[in-house]
C-alpha cells in the first residue's frame, strides 16, 4: 500500500519562509527561469517539463524577488534560479544526479539510499527530489566563492558518494542551466520535497526543511574540510612507507633491465616517484639519487639517466598518486539481472555507419580523403542536411538529426584546413567545435586520451546538443605524454585506452567516429588479408568499434589479349564501403558509396578565395565487398558475394545493353557510361559484361583523347558508332 503524501499545511508565515528560501537560493539577479506546470509530461521514466512541440520553459529577463519564490510555493508559477552570478561567483552548489548516473534509468534511483549515504558521510548537504524524477543535493554557502572552486568541491562531493560523473551546478566555469526550486505546490499537494532527519520517515514540512536548510550552511573552507573527513585518506597514512617501498623495488628493476627497455622504464618509473613526491610522500633528492644510481648500473650514462628521471619527476608531481588493492575504495561488483534491463533500439545517426552511444572506426590508406569524409559528415550533422545518395538516417528519412560536432585532429591544422573543408562541405560552423590543446594557466600541451577525457567530458557537459566527436586520427591521443609507456599494438593497452571512450559514448549519447590507419603490409593467412584483419596495430582497435568503415580506391579491369593478365589501373573514385564484421551494421552492408574528390571556391576570413576540396557522392554500388576493397589495397578484386543469381542476372542485363548500344562497332566509353547510367546499372557490373564480350579498349591519339569500347571482331573499314558527336580514333 503506498503511504499518503501528507498535504502541506499553508502557514501564515509563508511570506516569511518566502524571503528565507529566497536568500537560500540566491544566484543570477539579473534574470529566472520557469515553465508552463501544464506542460509536464512523463517522457520513458523522465518527466520533462517541454511538451510536444519542445516548448514549456523559458527564461524571465528580470531580477527573481522573494515574490517569485513565494509564487512557487503557492503553484501559481514555478521558478529556477542560476546558481552563479553573472562574475562568476556562488554560494550554492548543486549535484544533480539523474537517470543517465544509475545502471536502470530513473526508476532506479534509491533516493533514500543516497540520503543514507551523505548522513553516514557527514556532508553538509541538503537532499530533495528533482523535476525530472531524480535527486538534487544542494550544498549552501555562507559566503560567495569562485564557481570554480565550488565546482571542484561538488565534484569531490559527488565522487565520494558514487557518482563522480554526473552533473554539477554551476560548471567549472561560463553559465549553466537553470535549477528548479523545491516544494512546488501542484494542485493540493507539493512536489519536490525533502527527506526528514534523522531517522527518513517521511518527507518534511516547508517550515521544517526551511530551518534544516538554514542549519546546513557552512563555509567554503568548513565545506572542503568535510569532504577529507568524509573518506580518510588511506593513501595519504600509507604513504611514505609505500614510497619507501615503491622506490627500492623500482630501483632494483631498473638495475637489472636490459638494452632496449631500460629508458623506457626508467622514464615510468621516475614518473611513478614524482607522484609520490608531489603528494609530499618522499624528497625529490631521495628518489632522484635511488633512480640514478640504479640507471648507471643498467648501463644508462649519466646524461641520459639525468633527462629521464628528470621528465619523469616533473611530470608526475602534477598527477595523483596511483592506487593499489591496498589503498582503493570499498568495491563490489555489479549484477543487472536480465528482467530489469531497460531495453531499446539502436539510435541511428546516420542507418549502417553512425549510431549515438557507440563508437565507429574509418580506416583506409592514407591519400583516400578520410578527412574529407568525416568533414562532409560533420557538416550535414551540423547544419541538419540529407545524406548523401538516399541513404537514411535513424529514423527512416533522409534528413540528419541536427546536433553539434567536436573535432579532435591531431594532424590537420584548423585555420588553413579543416574550417575551410568545413564550409567548402556547407557546415553551420557555430554547431562544429575543436580541442585543439589542454590549458593549465599561460602554458598548453598536448591533449592526452588516456589522461584527459574527464576534461573533454566537462565540455561536453557544456551543451546538451552534441551528436558526433571525430577522434582524427585515434591513435595519435593514446599516451601522448608517455606516462604509462602504452602501446597501439598491445591488446590489453588499447583496451584500456579504448574502454573510457567507449564509455564517454554511451554517457553522452553521442556517436565517436575514429579515423584509423591501415596495415602497411598483408596480415591475413597466405597474404590474403580479409577486412576484419585490415587495421594497422592491436585487433582491439577493431574490436571496440560497433561498425567498422572502410576506404578504398575503385578500380578498372581493362580486358587483356588472350594468355595475358588482365591489367587493374584506378578510376580516381574511391569506395566507401561497410565491414561485413560491423556488429550493429544491417542491410547497409550492402550499400558501398562511391565518392570523389571536387574544389569548389571558398570565401576565406582573411579577404582570399581559395579552391577548397569537398565529397561529392557519386552513386551507390551493391556488388563489391569489404574484403574486395582490402584484396587490392582499395581495388576490386574477384567477388565473395553469395548471391551470384542476382550477380548474375545484372551482367545480363548489362551485356544487353552493351549490344544494344554499340550495335557491333567501336563506340565511346563515354556514350556507354552515359547509358549505363540510365539503365541504374553499376560501373563494376558493365566491367564484367564487358569481360565477357571480349570487348577490348582502346584509348584515342592525343594528350586528351578518350577510350573506346570495340568488339573483338571488328573490321577498321566499317563505321564507329559515336564519332558524330565525339570525333574518331
């Protein structure tokens, strides 16, 4: 039986409890937020307070009063204020935990559980049920501080009670959304409420939770102090023995290295120290005169034991200690049982190649025009566009689903090359970002997968429209400051790299697409290397990616005279094909895009127009395969399709055209293409009728002729068909 929720009493103070929630929540004075209450509506286990047609909340361009708290808890409008001023300064700080932080969605939040959690904890935080259906905890300050350093406590907080990824109010910095205010009355009953203490039975009354919610402010400096009490560092009380310990058994390991290692692991080995020394667990001079010494006995000379360990200690005094059995958190493993799972469809953006939440791989060699591919992709997310040649996106119409793109390139620089591409492809540019570089006061490095993906994560958080990151290409941000000395070859290093990103994807809900090189040489058995074993480094890279892309060039097979090998030259289009492998990939498989390269002129910021490269997608071929691509390095070797009675038929059809067409003369390749193109009849299956026709070509005198298609009989005195619009031999 579901117990009553007891009704709220109205108070002839209510004018009072007013004012006082009203300086508790105090933030941006110069405008709210609110929403039609009508307009709520259960949308999966989520309650979002937009309708139909996306409209419900809107921003007040005024400063909030104590009136517009008091409206709110009497049901006439509700409010939300933004927890930090317009410089950036607070006094609240909010950890919104909801659906997308509980393996089970909203439904499986144990709001009461949390509470449970923050009491044993000792947190100074104050719990009520959120709009959506999951769980705001406010932290009330006594005095303004910087958001960023607010944001930083909410992180920490949030981290010790489980959830370290959800979202915090206000962001690190810039604005954040707007955040509804508790006991909302709808009707005769109030909403979003707060859990009476100590003992949780039942929820409280405004009055109460007005003068629990005054009793929890505390200082910035009272505040951080709780969360160190709240988890007792273990790391830190055994530290410096670990250090002790860590440094003798690192220093015999270093002695008894062998050529080829031991720089390597000297490097990793001082950078494990400078962690220690940075956490004031151990002397630099200590640990810096260990290592050397230990490095001269490997071999090392002086100068280059010197760099290494001198690298590596100041790289990790800027790190966290790394953890062991001894010192990590409580843990215990995870069990979904089946029936609970909430199951859904894959949310296509793009039908066989992108889908949000998992992560696909574009390999190909080099001189293919990855880039350009993803740039073109980048732009009809970005803009909202159809794709290309009819093919569909998730929801079965042509038309991509709007959302904003982050580019991460490693190779392509972004003011002469990539936003050119971009416009050259008809990008919205203000829905396309870049993170070009990590920032830590005046000084920037290198962005670093491995490391930094919490920090790529805060932006995302930024904006709730994203649909795509591009990683170009993936290999170039594993390890990138050579901490961890991880390898694109070894299975259990991609792994470990791969695992985060695949899961930043699914916490987003957003599609990574990853470019990624091929193989230099053949790996498959007997040199006949498949698709699934295309990819250069650890099959791990394949592994990860839920669709595997391939990029190869389309080739032409020139009929040889009889005894001799037929000769394969490229047409200068390239096939942009779908791994047969893709786990999620379905009759797409089928579809191979074929593209090419054209420049179009482009207006530059700096006054020039330039002729920049774009996409343009020629047609849709159905009758090469993956591996086909990867047979020839991107050439159209012998066919595995199964369905050679559909192969089959189609170069009949072909064949009769080709009769029909060329009437037994020498005709023009390009009076045949133009037919064959009417008939819907494909480049590589004329290739093979014309194989079986005997048909031989010839190419025409001159620097500019043309190719001409003759029947193996043809006698030179009779007529060629074409010449009247094309010319002769």
């Amino acid at each position: 039986m579901v117990e009553k929720q007891p009704e709220l009493h109205i108070l002839d103070d209510l004018n009072g409890i007013a004012e006082d929630l009203f300086e508790l929540y105090r933030g941006d004075d110069t405008r709210f937020g609110t929403f039609d209450i009508d307009r709520l509506r259960l949308v999966g286990d989520k309650v979002e307070m937009k309708d139909e047609n996306d409209k419900g909340p809107r921003d007040v361009k005024r400063p909030p009063t104590a009136a517009d708290v008091l409206a709110h808890l009497e049901g006439r409008r509700p409010i939300g204020i933004w927890p930090a001023r317009k410089d950036g300064m607070t006094r609240r700080v909010v950890i919104d935990i909801d659906g997308k932080d509980v393996t089970g969605g909203y439904r499986a939040i144990k709001r009461m559980e949390i509470v449970k959690q923050v009491e044993k904890l000792g947190l100074p935080l104050v719990d009520t049920e959120s709009k959506s259906g999951g769980v705001h905890l406010d932290c009330f300050l006594t005095e303004w501080v910087a958001q960023a350093r607010a944001y930083a406590l909410g992180r920490q907080m949030a981290t010790r009670l489980g959830f370290p990824k959800c979202e915090i109010f206000p962001p690190e910095s810039g604005p954040s959304n707007w955040v509804i205010l508790p006991y909302l009355r709808r009707g005769n009953r109030t909403t979003l409420r707060c859990y009476r203490r100590p003992l949780l039975t039942g929820q409280m009354e405004l009055a109460e939770f007005r003068d629990f919610a005054k009793s929890r402010r505390v200082s910035i400096d009272a505040a951080e102090a709780a969360v160190r009490k709240a988890r007792p560092d273990k790391q830190a009380a055994d530290g410096p023995a670990r250090a002790k310990r860590d440094l003798e058994a690192f220093a015999a390991e270093i002695a008894g290295a062998v050529k080829g290692t031991r720089a390597d692991l000297l490097n990793k080995r001082a950078f494990q120290m400078g962690t220690y020394v940075g956490a004031k667990w151990i002397e630099e001079s200590e640990a810096r005169d260990t290592l050397m010494r230990a490095a001269e006995r490997c071999g090392l000379s002086s100068s280059e034991a010197n760099g290494h360990i001198s690298n590596g200690l100041r790289d990790g005094k800027t790190e966290q200690p790394w953890g062991d059995k001894d010192t990590q958190a409580d843990e215990e493993a995870v069990i979904i049982n089946a029936a609970d799972v909430q199951t859904r469809r894959v949310d296509w953006l793009w039908r066989g190649r992108l889908a949000r939440g998992k992560i696909a791989m574009l390999s190909g060699p080099s001189d293919l025009g990855k880039s350009f591919v993803s740039n073109d992709i980048a732009a009809r997310i970005g803009r909202g566009g159809d794709w290309p040649l009819g093919t569909l996106s998730g929801d079965g119409t042509c038309k991509a689903k709007r959302g904003r793109v982050l580019i991460l390139s490693a190779e392509d620089d972004i003011h002469d090359t990539i936003v050119p591409r971009l416009q050259a492809a008809g990008a919205d540019l203000s829905m396309v970002n870049f993170m070009p570089a990590i920032r830590k006061g005046t000084n920037e490095r290198v962005l670093d997968l491995s490391h930094d993906l919490e920090l790529v994560a805060e932006k995302l958080r930024k904006h709730d429209d994203y649909a795509l990151v591009i990683i170009d290409p993936i290999s170039a941000y594993m390890d990138q400051r050579r901490t961890n000395k991880t390898s694109a070859n070894s299975t259990n290093d991609v792994r470990g790299f791969m695992a985060p990103v695949k899961k930043l994807a699914e916490d987003f809900g957003l599609a990574i697409l990853c470019i990624h090189h091929p193989r230099k040489t053949k790996g498959g058995e007997g040199g006949k290397e498949t698709a699934d074993q295309s990819m250069s480094g650890s099959y791990a890279w394949r592994a990860f990616a839920r669709v595997h892309l391939i990029a190869g060039w389309e080739f032409e097979e020139e009929v040889a005279e009889e005894g001799q090998k037929p000769k394969k030259e490229k047409t200068g289009r390239a096939l942009l094909v779908i791994s047969r492998a893709s786990n999620l990939a379905p009759r797409e498989k089928e579809q191979t895009l074929v593209y090419e390269l054209e420049e179009v002129p482009v207006h530059l910021k700096d006054g020039n127009v330039d002729n920049i490269a774009r996409v343009r997608w020629a047609e849709i071929r159905t009758d090469i395969t993956d591996d086909d691509v990867v047979a020839l390095k991107g050439g159209i070797g012998e066919s595995t399709d199964a369905d050679n009675g559909k192969r089959a038929e189609e170069t009949d059809r072909a064949k009769a055209l080709l009769l029909k067409v060329m009437d037994g003369k020498p005709t023009r390749q390009a009076v045949i293409d133009d037919e064959r193109k009417k008939a819907g009849i494909s480049f590589i299956t004329m290739q093979r009728a014309k194989k079986e026709l005997r048909l031989l070509s010839k190419k025409e005198k001159g620097k500019d002729g043309g190719w001409w298609w003759i029947p193996f009989d043809w006698q030179p005195d009779l007529p060629l068909r074409g010449e009247d619009e094309y010319g002769g031999i």
